[in-house]
C-alpha cells in the first residue's frame, strides 16, 4: 500500500472518537440498563401484559374486599336462598341454602387466598435462596445436609406431608397454613439457588472477586445473587401459583383454612355439600382460582423470557 | 451394575428408617392418641386402659418406635387405634385398586403427551401449537379437585336434562357388578372420569416438555448429519430426533409421581374410590397415627422403587450416564 | 481447463427473521474442479457455509429461501432437484463434514452404528456385515486406533480429533466425488489440527475427491487449498489460485485479511485489524458492501453506488475480483510480510 493508503487506513483504525468511520450507519443505540431490556422484552409479551393486569385487579379486590364486597362472608339472607348466578341484588354468583351471597364469599376468598400464596412464596424464596446459596458455595456439610433432606423429601408425595403436618400441626389459620406450605416449599428453591451457584462458583468473575480479596459474604451477595436474580424471580413467580393450587387442595379437603377464615378452595367444598344442582356454588370460586392461576403462570412464562431471551419459545 | 442397585437400596433403607422415625416421633409429639378416645361417650376406663397398654402410650417415644418397626416388619403394621383392625390387609387392598388408577391414567397421558407434543414441534407456531400451548397452560393451572367436581357436575345436569347417564360419577364398582368380563367393564366405566381427571395435569406438563424437548432435538446438530448422509426425512426424526428427545421423559415421570399420588388423593375423595388416597384421608381425619404411618411407608417405598427403576430405565436409554 | 464438476451460479438466499429479511447469500458462484481443494475462506457470517448447505438443500425451509441460483453437479440442477433425488446425492456422489463432531454425532447411538447407517443408505443391498467391515476398514483409515473395539463405542468415549475423524470416515464411505469440509479443525485444538489436516490429506488421496474446504483459517488454506474463493458479506470478491491470492491479492478486503495475519518471519510491530464491522445483512450498505471499511476506496462514487461485478483482471487466468479498482492494487501490491 502506498503511504497516503496506509495512513489512511491507520487512521480509521485507530477508532478514536474524533476520527468517525468512513460509514455511519445511522442506527444509534441508546445505552440501557439490564433491568430496562428485561422490562422492554416483558412488555412486548402482549399475554403476560394482560394477564398482569388482571392479576393486579383481582388483587385489588382482594385487598379492599371488605369495601367492595356487597354483602358479609356469612351473611345469611333466608329470602335470597338459592338463588342462581342473577343481576339482581348483585348475586353475580348465586347464593347458597343459607341466602349467603357467593360474590362476596368469593371476593373475600381472593383475599385470604392471594395473601396466603404471596406469603408462602415470599417466605420459601427468601429461605431457600438463603440456604441454597450457602449451601451451593460453601459445599461440605450444610451442601450434604441440603441434599439429603431434599432427597427425603421427594420420597414422599407433597400433598400427603402437607396433610400430615396440618393435621398434626394444627390448621384453619392462614398464618399456619401459610408456614406449613412454605417449610415445604424452600427446599425446591434451595435445590435450585444451590445448583446455580454450584455452576456460578466456577466462573472467573468469582475467581477474580476472590483475587481482588472480597469477603465471601460480598461475593455472595453483590456478585452472585444478582446473577441468579432472573431465575429465582421466575421460579417465585411459578411459587404463587402452585402455592394458591396446593392451599386450595387442602382447604377442599378439610386440612387447610377454615372458617370462620375465607378461602376459594373451603368455599368449593362447601358448595359440594349442597349438592349439584347448586352447580354455581361449585363453579365460580374455582373458576376464580383457575384464573389466578394460569394469569400467574402467563405473567411467569413472560418473565423466564424476558430474563432470558435466548430460548426460543412460543410467544404464548 | 448390579452394586449400584444394591447400593442404591441399602441407601434407601437408612433414608427410610430415618424418616420413619422422623415422622413417628412428629406425629407422636404433636398429636394425642388420645384425644379421639376421650371424644366417645361411655368408653370405659378399661377400654381405654386396654389401648394405652395395646399401644405402649405409657412408654416414652422410642420405646413406641421400636414397638412401631416391629409391628410394622413382622405383624403387617400393627392394628388402628381404635377398633383394633390389622393395616397391612385393608392397605394392601387398597393400593391395588389405586396402582391401577394410576398407572392406567399416567400411560395414557404419555402416549396422548407424546402425541402432542412430537405435533406441537413439528408445526411450530401453528394454530395447532398454539392451542396446545394455551390448553396445556389451563390444564397446569386447574385444581383437580375442581375438575373432578365439574365433571361430575356436567354429568348430573346432562342427567338431569336429557335423561342420559353419561358416567358413573363414584364408586369404582356398581352395587352388582358381575364377574369376569362384566366386572373389568364395569370398572373402567366407572374409572372414566377419575382417569381423565389425572390426566390433565399429566399431559399439560408432559406434552410441553416433549415440545421443548423435541424442538432442542430438531435443531441439533446431529440431526442436519443425519440429513446430510441422505437419510429420509421419516427416518432422522425417528431414530435420530425421536429417541433422545424421550429420554428425559423418563426423568420426569419419575419426579412427577409423587405428585401423581397426591392428586389421586384428591380425585378418590371427590369420587369416593376406595383407594389409598381415600384411606389416607379417613385416617387422619380420624386422627389414627398408625395407619398414616404405615401409608407413609408404603408410599415411600413405592416411590423409591419407582424412582431406581427410571434410573436403570435412564441408564439404558442413555449411555453418556452408564457407570457412573 | 477441464470441465467443472460443480457450478455455482448466481446463488442468492435469504433467510426470514424478525428483525427483517436476512441477505445471507447474494449472487455467488463459481466452479469446483474435479481433483482440487478449493478453499472458502471468509469471516463468520460471511455466508460461505450457508452457500454449500444450500446446495446441498441442507438449510431449514422456512425460515431459509432461495430466491435464484443454479448448482449443476452431474449435468443435473441441485437446487431444483426433488427431494428424494437430492437425498441420494447427499452421504453419496457430495458428503459434508461438519465443524463441531461432538455435536454432530448423535449421543445414543455407537459411532458404528452411525457409518453403517451412512453406508447402508446409499447401498441398501448391502448386508450388515459386509457393512460393518467396510465401517472398520474407515475407521483405520482414517488413522482411529483398534477400530474393531472403537467401532462399538459411543461419541462421548472418543477424543475430540477421533471424532472428527470418525466423521471423515462417514462422510468418505461411499466414495464421494465432493467432499465439502464446513470448518474441519475449528472446534479442535491446534495439536490436534495438524492431525486432522493430513487426515484430509489422505481421505482427498484415497477418494480423488473434489474438496471444498470451508474456514477462516489462512493457515489451513496456505497448506491444503489449491484454488481460493474469498468472501465478503455474502458476496464472493475474489477467485484464484492460493499463490496469487497470497503474493498479489487484488481486493481491498483480501489485503486487509492478509495484512491482519500476525506472522513469525515478519517484523510487525502492531497487528493491523481491517476498520469498522462486518455490515448488517438485513440492511447492506449500498453500492460494494465493503466500501465503508475500504482504505481503498476513499469515498468515491462508484464505490457507494454501483455493486462491482466480479471479473477477470488482466492476463493472469482465472483470478477474478470484485473490486471497480482492482488494477490499482496491482501498483501498490506487495507480497504479504514486511513492513510497507
């Protein structure tokens, strides 16, 4: 190449920001944070969007139920009895035998219900991230230990130790209810915080933190977790719903929340006793945990993708 | 091979026995045996005497432990609490009658999962996957409970309006069943709709890993090998995608059976089915530790087994894990 | 110059993303002669290997498409070959060799299994013996140690450059007449590399086999190539022989590939990487697509705006470039190595 080539050609390559390209794209990109693309990328997942909002409605009814809530939990009303689902008196769920209005039993279901599923997710995340970090660094003991109690507890079926422990721990209370679930419900967070950071453990940026003389406390917490933040996110979110599923389970057969505390699955049994004729008494309250559910598992879904876009998958 | 397998068990028998303890004393400690005899009127103080000593609730906890383990190796799990009657008889009735329940539904689900998921992969982004998608998303997040109770609801009122009766909607038998032939149709007639009701979630979880599974599969690399040596078509998605996309399959059966078991607890309530889940539930609800125990045994050991064998099962389909 | 057994012409594919329309290929061709390897090099992207693959009717479809081109193997078009005609063409007369041999081995099944399966596919007459003999005559050719054992292994029991040879020898079972290597030695290590290198040596001797080696590596193509294609962008900007193309490179983008080699017998202070990046396919710049990193092209105006065919230069036969001012690299030329 001749000199004035050769320079030129050094001086495009020396990329400095005084000397521009001899093409401009056109395409600026702004810089964002990483919390920003995993908004922008959850807000493009129309179904997740809408799901979210009717979560957060149900939500709301759930916390201003006693407002909201055209009559009592256990109201009797002997001239409105079995009434089904009408416009009338606001009835939009029908009444039971007793002239109970379903609407509102419903509505103040959403609120135990929501509340218990919120707690027991929050509670077995909170833990097992605790444990299974710990126990996903440190390996040695606390990691045997972790295994062989989790090992214990996949050999036995979750709704039957539920069951046991309620009865035996005493149920009805939301509170109990809720911190029966969640003792068995951090173990699965802590198998998978565990084997995050088993694999975390062996990248360099922990072996450079290290270098750099961090305390494990600091590795831990300001290196790893947020590393392992998507995941757990997403795993809590698919919490709330099995959780509303499994509390449902148990307050239909007896075990779980009971009267005079609401809950959507007790309300479905109670409907049951009243024979099926009452098919409304039977329908609504399940149909709302149906909705619960799968609007958390949509809002799940579009958070696993939003935090990691590289799994091709169904725009559901 | 085979010092896996006993390995393996050996390790199981001291999870077992531990658990069993741990469970033994939990449900000792935080549960009064007697509580349900002091509930019943008129029960002499002999009686009550008579149970204490049947019982050892004298003695403290691991004495009662021991007691446990050898009723439970030697005298069939010991009796119930009240009214003396031997376990392991009425258990092992009762388990056969939900080993069928389970097994019937969980194999049909594989096979309508495979169905589903092997079609939703080949069309991707169809209407067809699509509709798989969304109804595999509302199967996983439908109580069993309540569709167990919709179903038998849509049967009474088809009953009631028309006249027809669709579906026995409890029982696993008739009042007169019959013999032989007429018995097994009768039975499956009634085991319909607990059947379908396990399914659901089944499928729903199933055909959406073999979806994910099967796409993973497509995509490989080995696969566009296959093609480039000239196989048909029919071919590399059978012996080539087909296969290794299964094989996890088996992993997650086994880990699913434990939940296989709770929601046939709940479907043989709603349906009253004698079957273990049924007898599980009468007997906490009657407060009887002994038969739970024995339950909780049982199962587990069944779990176990299950579990060893989609392990070898995995082994075999698998030879990257072979020998480990 | 005898016939070619391969002709590339005017190939164009694009593929369908979300983001738009990718131009993967556009109007590449040129010619395989029988005996020779030729060499495509390229960065990634570039689109060489899509290039063969479409030939090969290998790339998925949707979202992959073939707007234009010919591929004349045998008197016959490939690109519009039915189905079941082109499958008795690939694993036969034209095989592949992949880039990643663990990952293009299927896991479950023995490497044995595997090359009888590529045998019998294309001789379907042929009993399992007889099959299996001929997969263990391969296997040693290829250099694989006590073949008759290895035969029943799986993929996960064979090292990284026994794979690969183990894929050489499916590819070579029926005698091809192509053997298309997709970036042979890239997921090797460097010892290894050499190895597979005269494994190819020796796989092209035995079979007499057109080769069409794909890679990056100028390395490789100095040692194995006797002709080059070079590509940019999806478009092929120079053809010819490995002594021309390394003495007197007559694109800019070829200069520049060269230029960047960090090399043992030159006395380089710094590395020399060409400016800028590869363009974006949905949306190629217009005129030459490499105009933007040219040192060559200075801005001008024929650059921008007209795609520069690719033709023959001057008496030298069958080195053609892609370039309106090819000729004047030829003043400025200057073999590869030394400072300028």
């Amino acid at each position: 190449m001749s000199d004035d080539a050769s320079s030129a050609a050094r001086d495009l390559t020396s990329g400095s920001p005084d000397v521009p390209l001899a093409y401009g794209s056109g395409v600026e990109m702004k810089a964002r944070s990483q919390w920003a693309y995993v908004r922008i990328r959850f807000l493009r997942h129309r179904l997740a969007v809408a799901s979210l909002i009717v979560l957060v409605l149900i939500g709301l009814v759930g916390v201003f139920a006693p407002q909201l809530a055209p009559y009592g939990y256990d109201q009797p009303n002997y001239d409105n009895a079995v009434q089904s689902p009408t416009l009338e008196g606001w009835h939009l769920f029908g009444t039971d035998q007793l002239g109970r209005d379903y609407l509102s039993r419903v509505m103040y279901g959403i609120r135990t219900s929501l509340w218990v599923a919120f707690f027991v997710a929050f509670l077995s995340t909170a833990i097992g991230t605790t444990i299974g970090a710990l126990a996903g660094y440190y390996s040695g003991h606390v990691d045997n230990l972790l295994m062989r109690l989790t090992d214990l507890m996949l050999t036995l079926p979750g709704l039957a130790v539920l069951l046991t422990a309620s009865v035996y721990l005493g149920s009805g209370d939301p509170l109990k209810i809720g911190l029966i679930l969640a003792f068995l419900f951090w173990t699965a967070v802590a198998r998978i915080v565990r084997g995050l950071f088993l694999s975390l453990r062996e990248k360099e940026f922990v072996e450079a933190a290290k270098a750099a003389g961090a305390s494990d406390l600091r590795i831990i917490v300001r290196h790893m977790l947020p590393n392992c933040l998507g995941p757990i996110i997403v795993y809590a979110t698919l919490l709330v719903a099995a959780a509303i599923l499994v509390e449902a389970a148990l307050s239909f057969l007896g075990f779980g929340i009971q009267p005079p505390n609401a809950a959507l699955g007790k309300l479905v049994s109670e409907g049951q006793g009243e024979g099926f004729d009452l098919w409304w008494l039977v329908t609504f309250p399940g149909l709302v945990i149906v909705l619960i559910a799968l609007c958390v598992n949509f809002v799940g879904d579009g958070l696993r993708d939003a935090f990691d876009p590289t799994q091709r998958r169904i725009r559901a | 091979m085979l010092s896996y397998v006993v390995r393996r068990l050996l390790y199981s028998v001291v999870v077992l026995a531990a658990a069993s303890f741990l469970v033994f004393t939990f449900v000792s400690v935080s549960g009064d045996p007697l509580a349900e005899l002091n509930i019943i009127p008129n029960l002499s103080e002999q009686s009550r005497q008579n149970v204490i000593d049947r019982k050892h609730l004298d003695d403290p906890i691991p004495v009662r432990y021991g007691y446990w383990v050898r009723d439970a190796v030697t005298n069939q799990f010991g009796t119930t609490l009240l009214g003396d009657r031997p376990i392991l008889p009425d258990l092992w009735r009762v388990m056969k009658n939900t080993l069928q329940l389970v097994l019937v539904a969980e194999l049909l689900a594989i096979l309508v999962a495979i169905g589903i998921g092997v079609s939703s992969a080949r069309r991707q982004y169809s209407a067809f996957d699509y509709t798989a998608t969304t109804v595999s998303f509302l199967g996983l997040a439908t109580p069993v409970f309540w569709l167990a109770l919709m179903l038998q609801v849509l049967v009474v009122q088809v009953y009631e309006h028309t006249g027809l009766k669709l579906f026995p909607i409890a029982s696993l038998n008739s009042i007169d069943p019959g013999t032989g032939i007429h018995f097994a149709i009768d039975r499956a007639h009634h085991l319909v709709l607990p059947v379908l009701v396990l399914m659901v979630a089944s499928v729903a979880s199933y055909s959406r890993y073999i979806r994910a599974s099967m796409l993973e599969v497509m995509g490989s690399d080995y696969m566009r090998t296959a093609r480039a040596k000239g196989l048909p078509e029919r071919q590399v998605t059978m012996r080539h995608g087909f296969r290794n996309a299964l094989i996890p399959l088996v992993t997650l059966v086994a880990l699913s059976f434990g939940s296989l078991l709770g929601g046939a607890i709940v479907v043989e309530t709603v349906f009253s089915l004698d079957g273990m889940g049924l007898y599980f539930v009468n007997a906490l609800r009657a407060n009887d530790p002994y038969p739970v125990m024995a339950w909780l045994m049982v199962t587990a050991t069944m779990i176990i087994v299950f579990n060893l064998i989609a392990d070898i099962a995995y082994g075999y389909l698998d030879p990257r894990v072979r020998y480990e | 110059m005898p016939e070619p057994i391969l002709t590339i012409r005017d190939l164009t594919v694009e593929f369908d993303t979300e983001d738009g329309v990718v131009h993967a290929v556009t109007g590449v061709g040129y010619d395989l002669y029988t005996g020779e390897v030729l060499g495509v090099v390229g960065e990634s992207g570039c689109g060489k290997s899509v290039s063969m693959l479409s030939v090969l009717g290998l790339i998925p479809r949707p979202p992959g498409r073939i707007v234009s081109g010919e591929a004349i193997f045998r008197g016959e078009d490939l690109l519009k070959l039915p189905e079941v005609r082109l499958r008795r063409i690939r694993g036969g007369p034209m095989a592949m060799i992949f880039q990643d041999p663990l990952t293009s081995l299927n896991p479950v099944l023995t490497i044995g299994d595997q090359i009888v399966e590529a045998i019998k596919v294309h001789n379907p007459d042929s009993s399992d013996t007889v099959a299996r003999v001929r997969a263990v005559e391969l296997l040693q050719l290829v250099g694989v140690p006590s073949a008759e054992q290895r035969y029943h292994q799986y993929p996960h029991e064979f090292s990284g450059g026994m794979r690969q040879r183990a894929m050489i020898a499916m590819a070579i079972a029926n005698d091809p007449s192509v053997l298309v290597a997709d970036e042979p030695t890239t997921a090797l290590d460097v010892t290894i590399q050499a190895q597979i290198i005269e494994v190819l040596k020796a796989a092209q001797r035995e079979t007499h086999a057109a080769t069409v080696l794909i890679t990056h590596d100028l390395g490789l193509i100095a040692e194995l190539a006797d002709r080059v294609v070079v590509m940019y962008a999806g478009k092929v900007v120079e053809i010819g022989d490995v002594f021309s193309i390394f003495d007197s490179p007559r694109h800019p983008y070829t200069v520049g590939l060269l230029s960047s080699l960090a090399r043992l017998d030159a006395d380089v202070d710094r590395l020399e990487p060409i400016a800028g990046q590869p363009p974006s396919l949905i949306t190629p710049p217009p005129g030459c697509a490499f105009h933007p990193r040219c040192a060559l092209s200075q801005g001008r105006m024929a650059c921008r705006t007209d795609v520069p065919e690719l033709r023959a230069l001057g008496p030298e036969e069958g080195h053609l470039s892609a370039c309106h001012f090819a000729e004047e690299l030829d003043a400025a030329a200057q073999p590869v190595g030394g400072t300028s």
